[in-house]
C-alpha cells in the first residue's frame, strides 16, 4: 500500500463499535491508541448520525475524528454502518427503520418480517448510495490532500441472519428467475479459479450456463447463500460506486465468517450453516460471486476470530485478493498472529478489535508486538511480495516449523 509516495504498513486497532460515537468519550481514548504503538486507528461513520434527518447531514463527528487523528499523528480507516451492521440494520437512521414499505425489511422462514433491510429495496440503495457519496465528497474536500482517511469500509458483515435467504416476494421472484447472464459469463471465464464449494455445486448439476439458481447449483441452503451473495454484493457495488464518483479512496467488505469443523458459532463469530452466519457475506464460498458482483470493492476482508487463524488467512489470499484483517482477537493470541499475517502472506493491515479496551501497559503483548512491530516496519515493506518473508505460528500441537 501506497500513501503519500511512499509503502504504508497499516498497524491498526479497531475501536469498540459506538466508541467513536461521541467526540468527547474519545478525547482520553486518543493518548492510550498512541501509547498502543498503532498507527492507524478503525472507527465507525454510522448513517444514523450522519444523516439524522433525510437530506440532513452532520459531518461534525467525522471533521473531529480526523482532526484528533492528525494531531496525535494516526491515520483512519472509516467503517460506513450504513444499511447493515452485523447482518443487522441497527444503525440506519430512524427515519429509514420506521418506513417499512418505502425500505422493505427482509421476511423469514414463517412470512415473518425481521430487522433486516432488503436488498430488494431500491429506495433503500438509492438513500444509502446518496448518504455515502455524500460522505465521501466530504472526506475530499477536507482530507484530500492531507489523506488522514486511507480507505473505507462498506457496510459491515452483510448478510440475512436467522434464514438462508430473503422470502419476501421480491426475493422469491429473483430466486425463481434465471441466474444474471453477468455471473455467468464470470463463473465461466474463471472457471478454473474457482473455490471449491462454489464449483462443486455447478459442477453437480453439469456446470450449465443458465437456468434458475436451484437448475444452475441445486436445491439446498448452500445455493440460498450464494444466491444472497450476488444481491448483497450488487447493492454494496453501487453503494461504492457512487462514493468512488466523489472520491476514488479504496474500498473494501469485510465478512463475519463460518465456523471451521463442529465448534458452536457466537456473537459477530462462527455458525453452522448460512443464517446462523450472515447469510451472503463475502466469505470463501461466496467470494467468486462477490468478485463478479462488486468490481467497484478493492478487496474482501475476513474478520477472524476463530482459533484456525492460519487456515483463514489462507482462504482469503487467491485470486490476486489482498490479505486484510480489520478484526481480530486483542489477547495474547492475538498478539502472536500479527506477525504471521505480515510474514506468511504479506498483510496489508494487521488490526484487533475493541483497541480501546487494551491497557497500554509496557508488558502488554500486544503493546509488545505493535511495538516490535513499528520498528521492523521498514524491513517487512521492504520484502512485501519477494517471497523472502515466512510467518509462523507456534503452539503445544506444532512446537517447531521446518521449511
């Protein structure tokens, strides 16, 4: 990564979700992210605060996050709660979540309508597009040549919970129409670039190149998902495209991934099948569709927490897509992965979440490895894509390495 002319290594931390929520609960936070060893702090732009009323926008939180950042010499990744969070829609506004028939809401299993927006409702593309253009052009006319924002985040863990897909009538008329000749024509071109589950799947039925989705890829959770898939990462494309017509920053989605083997999933972590994750997200099985689908996102980030840290890096390194993490654990365990994700597969960002909860205690692994980290920054730019570097994690079942 490029920023100013010269390599940028991002040493992040994310805050905790509504830390950024309030300038003055941030003002002690700011000392402890610099005394972190962090260079570059993950903040939350919610469209709740930011558009307030409909066609009234605050850009009072945004001027004072970067402000504080510049002086205490941080750079910013800004995350856009915008539609969804989580696989919520928690932090649209209240005009949007109150207006169910101009911003549809997703409908279950059961024809029960939950707190999720549809990405079947145009209105509700149209005003995020509008909001996060608007966000964007901001950002140019007060960052543009100072580049405190790197980049920003769309949306946050997309996908249907509680259900493989959307049933509302809208959905199910998608469902039942031909898959988008555009997705074909892309599965066909990178046929022999494709993830496993998604090419097992086409190739069960005898990889045709049309028909409904169940014809194309079969009646089961698994095509629900990937049907999902292409909704979500249309919508987030031209969410993303009308803020790269205002200010071209990088652009990425993150996903809140699956559980690896039989282990229950959690809170933002883990699951069984799609609904117990956000069903649709860019994880490894959809990721083919999200790079047909989303041209306008830079890259596909996964949020890991899970103990298989090496197996998930791994997933998310094909098909020339960067490896970023913008979440992980901030424990000692955490600590230890940073330096495998810079060494083993070049990491453009390194960032635990919930940063302002870590004391910056000198002992702290963490404060540790940041600040091994800070120092060793210029040698690992300097071996970034060489094959020179190798990471390495070890523990009581791999106690030594060989290569």
């Amino acid at each position: 990564m490029i920023v100013d002319g010269e390599p940028f290594l991002v040493l992040g931390g994310e805050l905790h979700n509504s830390s950024a929520s309030s300038l003055a609960y941030m003002q002690p936070i700011w000392d402890r992210l610099t005394a972190l060893h962090i260079n570059t702090v993950l903040a939350v732009v919610a469209w709740e605060q930011l558009e307030p009323e409909e066609g009234r926008f605050d850009f009072s939180l945004v001027d004072g996050l970067i402000n504080e950042a510049r002086r205490h010499g941080l750079r910013l990744i800004l995350l856009w709660f915008g539609t969804w969070k989580n696989g919520m829609s928690s932090y649209a506004p209240g005009w949007v979540k109150r207006d169910g028939k101009r911003f549809p809401k997703v409908v279950v299993q059961g024809g029960e309508p939950v707190e999720i927006l549809s990405t079947f409702g145009s209105e509700t593309l149209a005003a995020d597009a509008r909001a996060f253009g608007r966000l964007m052009a901001h950002l140019r006319q007060v960052d543009g040549e100072q580049h405190t924002v790197l980049m920003v985040q769309v949306q946050n863990e997309v996908g249907v919970l509680g259900d493989s897909r959307d049933r509302s009538p809208a959905a199910e008329a998608a469902f039942i129409a031909p898959v988008p000749p555009e997705l074909v024509e892309q599965l066909t071109l990178h046929k022999d670039e494709l993830g496993s589950g998604l090419r097992g799947l086409w190739e069960a039925q005898g990889f045709p190149t049309g028909g409904s989705w169940e014809e194309m890829f079969g009646s089961g959770v698994e095509t629900d998902e990937l049907f999902m898939a292409w909704h979500y990462a249309r919508y987030l494309d031209q969410v993303a495209a009308a803020g790269k017509a205002e200010y071209p920053l990088p652009l990425f989605a993150n996903a809140w991934l699956s559980s690896l083997g039989d282990e229950p999933g959690g809170w933002a972590s883990g699951g069984q099948k799609p609904g117990e994750w956000p069903s649709g997200g860019p994880l490894p099985q959809t990721l083919d569709i999200w790079m047909a689908a989303a041209p306008h996102l830079d890259f596909f980030a996964p949020d890991i927490y899970q103990p298989q840290f090496a197996e998930w890096c791994q997933q998310y390194t094909r098909r020339g897509n960067p490896l970023f993490i913008p979440e992980m654990r901030r424990n000692e365990d955490g600590a230890r992965q940073l330096f495998y994700a810079l060494g083993e597969h070049d990491a453009m960002c390194v960032s635990p979440f919930g940063i302002d909860s870590v004391e910056p205690a000198p002992d702290n692994p963490l404060v540790r490895s940041f600040r091994l980290l800070r120092q060793m920054a210029p040698e690992i730019l300097n071996h970034q894509g060489d094959g020179s570097m190798i990471g390495f994690l070890l523990d009581e079942e791999t106690p030594l390495i060989t290569r």
